[in-house]
C-alpha cells in the first residue's frame, strides 16, 4: 500500500493515455520487427507464445496471459523463437478483425499465437522522470499474476471485440500499466527504485515528495519523517534509488514545474511555490540550472 501512496502523485503527472492499436493472428514459424516510437509499447499474449527481442536487450520469454511493457518504445522484434530471422511489420499482411482493428496475419501454418498490442503516452517530463526509475523492459509473467491480470486481460480482449469499445479499452490500458507496477513492486526480485517504495523508511519519504512539493525538505526532515538518523537515511535513500534525496526532491520538483508550464496559465510565482521556492527568482534559477533554459522560454518553446 505505501508503494501506491507514493505512486498516486506521480501517476497523475504521467497524464497516461491509453489505446489499443492492433491485434496478430500469426503461425509458426513467424518474426515480426517494429521500429518502435516516442510511446511506450505493450503486449500482451492472449494464446501461444513469443520471444520479445528489444534491440540493445535481452531477450524475453513471453507465455500465455503474460504482459510486456517497452516503457521507451524501443525497435524490438516479437517472434516464434529467440533467434530467428524477422520481417518487417509493413510486410505482413493487414486486414480488419473481427473488430475493427488491424490485424496483422501470415501465411505459415504451424501453431497460432494470438497477440494483442497497445501503446501508453505519458507527459513527456514525467515520462522521463519515470523512465530513469525503471528497466526498459516490464515483464510480468503469468506464474506471477494475480487474479486483477487475468481479470482485465478478458476485460481487454471482450471490449477490443466489442462495439463502441474504445473509451473502455483506452481505461483498461492504464490500469494495466498501474497493476505491473502494483506487481513488480512486490515481486521477490523489485527494480530498485520501486524496492524502495516498499521500503518502510524510504518509502514514507518518498511519499512525502511526491505528494507534498511545496515543503522544505532537507535529509534531515526526511530522515526524521522516516524514522531514521540523518546519516543511515542518506545512506539507504542513495543506494535505494540512486541519487541523494536533495537531487531526487529537486528533479521532482522540475518534473511538476514542466507540466504546471505546459498544462496551465498559472504565473511564474504560482508555479514556483507550488513546487517549493519562496521567490520567482530562485524558482527560475533552480529551473535553468535542471533544464537548461528559463521557465519563461521553455514554456514558450513548448506552447
């Protein structure tokens, strides 16, 4: 539970989108190689199975009703076997399901696997501020799944078969992409930096960022909300997540900073001290030094 309090902030500055773009029908033997895009990409297997083979990756095993999340959209291939040759996806041929959707066939005729694939956009900051915590690669295996997978995957695959199903699939998405992370955060191996919103210590501090911008947080308040000396909190917050609590409360800051630019008409002031200065002065100081640039120029550059 302190893994999704801490999440609940950050999932409402992700703005998640969900859609599902298309379905594959393909028999053995099959390889099917994507270029990828600026959205992450899942899959997910509803019969037979695959290999996912991210480029730059390791290659992943997917069976049936597991679910894979290339969280930068990565070029990648999905095929029948962890080598095999792979064609690209223009290739193949593409018609209308049963559904509407596309549906991507070959012409083999050794065993199906059935294939239903999505992406998920984010606001771009907090796309970047969410893909420096976590692998390029979500997998969560179906040995692994509770009941809430198996329950939205048949949600998934009614409502893509279904009329006017689209709203309802774009919402499932998101909740898909909100479970792995639900899951992965109590599997017995976590990616780090979600260990360490199930941290006790940790993770009550990083709630408190997430959810309380505008405090003055230094290691010691933190540390003292956590329970923990000043010097064993530094230390297990910089090996948990990676970077000192003082990089970590001002990278979030700036993530909010960008979506309050881009989302909103607030003025300089507002912006600043919702996310924790005292002046607009040091507010546009801390934002050039993070990003670049002044408050004031990135906000027209991104209008």
């Amino acid at each position: 539970m302190r893994s999704m309090e801490a999440l609940a902030p950050l999932l409402k500055e992700l703005r998640l989108q969900g859609s599902i773009f298309s379905r594959a029908e393909l028999r053995a033997p099959w390889g099917v190689e994507t270029l990828g895009g600026d959205k992450a990409i899942f899959h997910v297997v509803l019969s037979g199975s695959a290999w996912l083979r991210p480029l730059g990756g390791a290659p992943v095993e997917l069976g049936q009703g597991d679910l894979a999340v290339l969280m930068r959209g990565q070029p990648h291939i999905l095929g029948d076997r962890r080598d095999g040759p792979a064609i690209p996806i223009g290739a193949f041929e593409s018609g209308p399901g049963a559904d509407g959707l596309p549906c991507l066939r070959n012409a083999a005729t050794g065993a199906e696997t059935s294939i239903l694939c999505g992406t998920l956009s984010f606001d771009p900051e907090a796309r970047a501020f969410i893909q420096r915590q976590l692998p390029p690669v979500l997998h969560t295996p179906s040995d692994q799944t509770a009941p809430w997978l198996d329950t939205s995957l048949q949600m998934l695959a009614a409502e893509v078969d279904a009329p006017a199903g689209d709203a309802i699939v774009g919402r499932l998405a998101e909740v898909l992409f909100i479970q792995v992370l639900r899951k992965l955060a109590t599997a017995e191996t976590p990616p780090r930096w979600l260990k360490a919103l199930q941290d006790p210590g940790i993770g009550r501090a990083l709630a408190l960022i997430h959810g309380e911008p505008r405090e003055a947080w230094t290691s010691r308040t933190l540390a003292a909300s956590a329970g923990m000396s000043r010097s064993v909190f530094y230390e297990r917050f910089q090996s948990l997540v990676g970077e000192s609590p003082s990089a970590y409360v001002t990278r979030w800051r700036m993530t909010l900073a960008c979506g309050a630019l881009r989302h909103s008409d607030q003025g300089m002031y507002e912006v600043a001290t919702a996310v924790g200065y005292a002046s607009e002065a040091a507010f546009s100081k801390a934002f050039k030094r993070e990003v670049g640039v002044p408050p004031s120029v990135w906000r027209q550059a991104v209008a």
